[in-house]
C-alpha cells in the first residue's frame, strides 16, 4: 500500500516539474516589476520626438543636433556644422558653453558662445546688459539701453547688439533676459567680404543666420 502511495506521489511531483517546465518556455519573459510608461512623447527642439522608457519612465534624451542644458534649464538645436569647444570653458566663468565652427581661415573658427549672469540683488536685466557689453574694437562700453534693439524669437524677446565689425569679423550679441539671470548668445562670424559696407545688413550674415535658427529653436523649461 505504501508502495502505491509513494508511486502516486512521484507521479504527480514529476507530472508537476513537466507543467512548470513547459509553462516557464511557452510563457513570454515578463518581469513582475515590469512598468508600462504612458505613451506621450516630448518634442526636441529639432522638431524630432522622444517617448518615456526604462523603469523610472522618463523621457528618453534628444539626439544630436539637440542639446540640453538643465543646468541653465534651456535646450536647442545645434546649427550644422558646430562642434563643441570644451578647452574653451573655465570653472567659475561666465562662459558655459562655446561652440565652433571652421572658417574660410581654419585657425580662426566661427563661434557661438554663450554665456549667463546672474542679476545681482537690487539690479536689473538692464543693469546687467549695459555692465556687461562693451565695443570689441575701441573697449567703449555701451552706456544707453538705446543702443540695444529689441527682437522677438519664437515668442521670446532678445536685447541684440553688434559688437565689432573689424578686419572681416562680425561680432553680434543676443541677451533673454529671466527673472534671476541674463542669458547670452553671440556669434562671431568670419570671412565677411563686406564688413566695411555701412549698408550690410548682418542678419543676412550666413552664421548669424545660423544662430538665428538656433534661437528660434530655443525652449525654456
């Protein structure tokens, strides 16, 4: 009698490891801790889109020629043909990104630069522009908010100003003022046959059309 217990019992413990067996194969690989992110997508300032993934489901990062400055709470699309300078920055400066591009004369690139100040407690966005913009060439500073002309980008206003037009080199500043700091971004552009010309009209410039762009694509977060 035991003996037929026990061989029932084995039966059924064998014909249970084969069930588990089999269901484990057939069975999609489903993780129990599984998560599935909602559908909604971000925008790239490139015009291109990202879902959410991974187990946090945050949105995934924009490829280049996006970038994403959280630290500055900005993203934007790189114009072509800018890489990157990271020899150009220096802890604890203004400057926090600067971006080139080769010239005509490969040892003096195109450049977009930008830059941020902080508003100092009791100034203004204004008292931070005319601080700190000057004239390249002569070192002037600009002292009236006159000099600056108001432009507006994808709904956000810029103070712009050019700075130098000197030995083929245009040099033009673009400041979005926010409620703590001042952003800046400035183009200087090589190879400018006509940079004597009193009526050359500099946003026809092709960098300063590429940076154009780029603001144009500028998101705020």
């Amino acid at each position: 009698m035991k003996q037929l217990v026990l061989g029932a019992v084995l039966v059924f413990v064998l014909g249970l490891a084969g069930f588990l067996y089999r269901y484990t194969l057939e069975r999609p690989n489903v993780s129990p801790a599984a998560t599935a992110c909602t559908t909604e997508a971000r925008v790239c300032p490139d015009g291109t889109s990202v879902g959410r993934s991974g187990p946090s489901c945050n949105f995934s990062a924009c490829p280049l020629p996006n970038v994403d400055m959280t630290q500055l709470g900005i993203a934007f699309a790189l114009p072509a043909g800018y890489a990157a300078n990271l020899n150009a920055l220096t802890e604890g400066d203004d400057l926090v990104a600067a971006y080139e591009k080769t010239s005509l004369t490969k040892e003096v690139p195109h450049a977009i630069v930008i830059r941020r100040y902080q508003i100092p407690a009791g100034k203004t966005a204004n008292d931070v522009l005319l601080a700190e913009t000057a004239y390249d060439t002569s070192g002037e500073p600009v002292r009236n908010m006159t000099e600056f002309k108001p432009i507006i980008i994808n709904s956000k206003t810029f103070q712009m100003i050019s700075t130098d037009r000197f030995e083929a080199q245009v040099h033009t500043v673009y400041y979005l003022p926010r409620a703590t700091d001042v952003l800046r971004f400035e183009v200087l552009e090589r190879d400018v046959v006509a940079w004597t010309d009193p009526s050359l009209d500099i946003a026809t410039l092709p960098e300063h059309r590429a940076l154009l762009q780029m603001l144009g694509t500028l998101q705020v977060q």
